[in-house]
C-alpha cells in the first residue's frame, strides 16, 4: 500500500477546500469522506464539517474565524508593558498594582506578574514593618 505524504492544512485551507466541494454539489458526508480518504488522521470530524455545510447551506461563506467576546487577540504582550511598569514604579515607590493596572488596562495579575516575574522587583520593608 502505498502512502501519500503527511499534508497539515491550515484552518483556513481547510475551510476553503470544503466550500469548494459544496459548491460543486457534495454534501457532508461526501466531503468527509473524500477528506478522510486523503488526509486520513488529520481530517476534521464529521460534526464539525457538519456544521461548516450548514453555515454554506444558510449562504455563510465567510471562512476566516468570527469575531469573539474576551480578551482581544491583539492584547499587547506583557513585556511590552514591563518598561511602563517598571517607569510607573520608579516615579512613585508606592503606586498600587490596582492603580498601575487601570493605568495601562491591563489586569492586576499581569501587574503582578511583570514586577514579580520579569522586573524582578519585591517588597521591601523597614524595621520589620510595612508603611501603609
């Protein structure tokens, strides 16, 4: 028997290929079928392509991916915000995280994070005791 190579479609390549094969008539089925004979493990399963011929069949040919609610993805990367941090700290010693945190619309566990874990900044206290 032989073997065809290894082929990893992207999502998007993926989703094209499947509008094409319904817009020349195939059904579900037939698509999954025709896409399991050749790509064998790395097809999508059947629910999924499912609901792709669905979406086709409502004239949803869009194949990039929605829109979502969350965290955008174009979030900018925590380092990115570790000099801000880091500036916000050195101009007042006693700044909150809270007030860093709605300063830059990050969240106060990023905060945390970047002075912890890439500043590497801690606390430090004076005669045992914290100022409040």
């Amino acid at each position: 028997m032989v073997t065809g190579p290894t082929v990893d479609f992207g999502k998007s390549v993926a989703r094209v290929v499947m509008k094409f094969l319904f817009l020349q008539g195939k059904g579900a089925v037939e698509i999954h079928g025709k896409r399991k004979e050749i790509l064998k493990d790395g097809c999508l399963s059947y629910s999924t392509m499912k609901i792709w011929v669905l979406s086709f069949q409502a004239d949803r040919f869009e194949v990039a991916d929605e829109l979502r609610s969350g965290w955008p993805a174009s979030e900018a990367t925590e380092e990115d915000k570790a000099d801000a941090v880091h500036v916000m700290i050195l101009e007042d010693r006693q700044i909150s995280a809270k007030v860093i945190a709605e300063t830059l619309g990050i969240s106060r566990k990023s905060v945390g994070h970047i002075i912890h874990n890439i500043l590497d900044m801690r606390k430090l206290m004076r005669n045992g005791c914290r100022n409040s």
